[in-house]
C-alpha cells in the first residue's frame, strides 16, 4: 500500500491574508497555484509565493512516484509568537482531521519557521523539511532572521533601542533647559566609565540585595541615603548655575559643580555603608560588613581627595596645601 504523504507549505506570519485576503489553509493544487499566483503578483519579492510553488512541485513528483498525497498551505498570525503559533496548530489539527496521512513534507521559507517543527512532531511525523530561499537573497535572510531573533532578546533589545534613546533623552532635555550639551556628554561619559571599569556588576548586585524594607532598622539609613543623594544634586546643581553666570572656564565651573557635590554626598555615602552592615551583621554574614566598612573607608579617601582638588584648582587652597592634605 502507498505510504499517504502531505505536503505542508508553511507561512508563519501569514502574508498570503495580508497582501491578497486568502485565508489559510488553502487545500488541494489548483486552490493552491491560484493562492501562490496571487501573492507574487501582490509583492514579487515575498518568499511565500515561492514556497507555495514548490510544494506544488513536491506534491507532482511524489504523485509521479505513486504516493497518494496531498498539498496544503497553512498560515499563522502577522504577531508572531504565541498567536502564530496557536493558529497553526488549529489549521494543523484541521488539515489532519480531513486528510489521514502517515507523514508530511514540510516546505517553508526561512529559518524562522523551523519553529512549527514541534507542533507537527507532536501530531505526525516529519519524514523531510525544505527551505526555499531566493538564490540573490539566501545570505541576506539569514541574516535578517538572525538580527530579528536577537533584537527580541532583552539584552540586545536594551543596547540597541535603550542606549541611543537614553542619549536623544538627555540632548533633549537638556536642550529644554539651557544646560548646554556638557551635562549629557558627561553623564555618558560617567556611564562608559562605569561600564568600561566593570562597576555595572556590583551596582546592579548592591541594588538587588538592597534591603529596603520599612520593618528593619536599616530603612532609616537607606532613606536617608536618598534624601542627601538629592540634596548633594540640588546643592551641586546650585554651585553649577551660579559658577556658570559669573565664571569663564569649563574646568572651573566644574570643579565647583563637583565640589558643591561632594560637601554633602560623603553623608549619603556613610548612611549607605552603615545600613548595608546592619543588613549584613543582621545576617550573621561579620567578614562582609568587615569588607563594606573597608570600602566606605577607600570612598572616603577618594572623595577627600577629589574635593581637595576642586578646591585647589579654583583658588580656595595653595599648591603646598594640596600636597600636604593628600598626603
């Protein structure tokens, strides 16, 4: 007895619908060259209509060769995903209950519709699979597919659309507020910094076991912290305005910005580390609040450091001053 085959011509994000109205699955040779005709004469460049053709082409050859068989186009959803997926399975189930077959020849065009393999596996077995590509665009699908794939990755996602849209933010509003383009120019640079020291990870980890829980004592100390953090911004805003009116010179006016700064964010600093100890001793974990009190201490020093530099640079202290408090 011949083995009963069905050809199945895939077009997951369902193009025949949206470029000629016919709704899928389209059954039987003729209904299907008609189908096929239709969408390459909508758009000559989509791919579909090819791959319709050849699973006419496959279903005349396996008649040739005495199988009974079988051709149908099934289509999923124009929002691939989940909706793609469960409307292929329905015409699936559809097609299956209509034409008792013991295998299929899946024909699709792209690799992004290797993804129906497991909806048919599960229903009836796969004897072979063939990818129609037009041959002047074979390279270029491949690599279209994979870019989509990867753009639908959050990582990806956040680098490509996350970055330049945060940089056309910052231009923006700054823009909106006369603040010139050194803010947004610096706050990027802040970030490479960051990016480029590999600080990312340990703020990102500091942030997740951030116990900011209102029934432990450490809330008072985060809450503050955030309270001087903008405190220290409002007090640097205010030493850059007034620096910017009556001075000349990018490096004095920042050097005042980063000083008004840094007279009141050690404080934010020093109730951060304490409320991560008390986190830390809270549980039994003494080796890091040991180690978080080491690194308040470097931060100290930094930031000392930093202000004794700003201050002498625009003529608060001497040179000889600036060697003797850094040393």
């Amino acid at each position: 007895m011949p083995e009963r085959l069905l050809v199945l011509a895939i077009d997951i994000d369902n193009d025949l619908y949206r470029k000629t109205r016919i709704t899928g699955p389209v059954v039987g040779r003729e209904d299907n060259l008609k189908a096929a005709a239709a969408l390459v004469l909508a758009d000559p460049q989509d791919t579909d209509g090819n791959t319709m053709f050849e699973a006419v082409r496959k279903y005349d050859q396996l008649k040739k060769q005495g199988y009974k068989v079988n051709v149908v186009t099934i289509t999923g959803a124009e929002k691939e995903g989940y909706v793609a997926d469960a409307e292929l399975s329905r015409q699936i189930d559809i097609v299956l209950d209509r034409f008792k077959s013991d295998a299929c020849v899946i024909v699709t065009d792209g690799a992004s519709d290797n993804r129906v393999l497991p909806l048919l596996k599960t229903r009836i077995k796969v004897n072979s699979v063939d990818i129609v590509k037009m041959k002047q665009a074979e390279q270029f699908e491949n690599t279209y597919f994979t870019i989509l794939e990867k753009l639908k990755e959050p990582h990806y996602a956040r680098i490509v659309f996350g970055i330049p849209a945060a940089i056309l933010l910052l231009f923006a509003i700054s823009y909106y507020f006369n603040y010139g383009w050194q803010l947004p120019v610096g706050l990027i640079g802040l970030y490479l910094v960051i990016k480029g020291l590999g600080i990312e990870d340990s703020l990102v980890q500091s942030f997740k076991s951030f116990g900011f829980s209102i029934d432990r004592f450490s809330f008072v100390f985060y809450l503050g912290t955030i309270l001087f953090f903008i405190i220290s911004i409002a007090v640097s805003y205010g030493s850059y305005a007034s620096a910017v009116k009556s001075l000349d010179g990018s490096l004095t006016v920042a050097s005042y910005t980063i000083e008004g700064f840094l007279i009141i964010f050690p404080i934010s600093l020093l109730l951060y580390v304490a409320g991560r100890i008390l986190d830390l001793e809270n549980k039994r974990m003494v080796y890091k609040a040991i180690k978080q009190g080491t690194y308040m201490g470097y931060g100290i020093i930094g930031i000392a450091l930093l202000y004794i530099m700003s201050a002498w640079f625009i003529g608060q202290i001497y040179f000889w001053q600036l060697l003797v408090y850094s040393f």
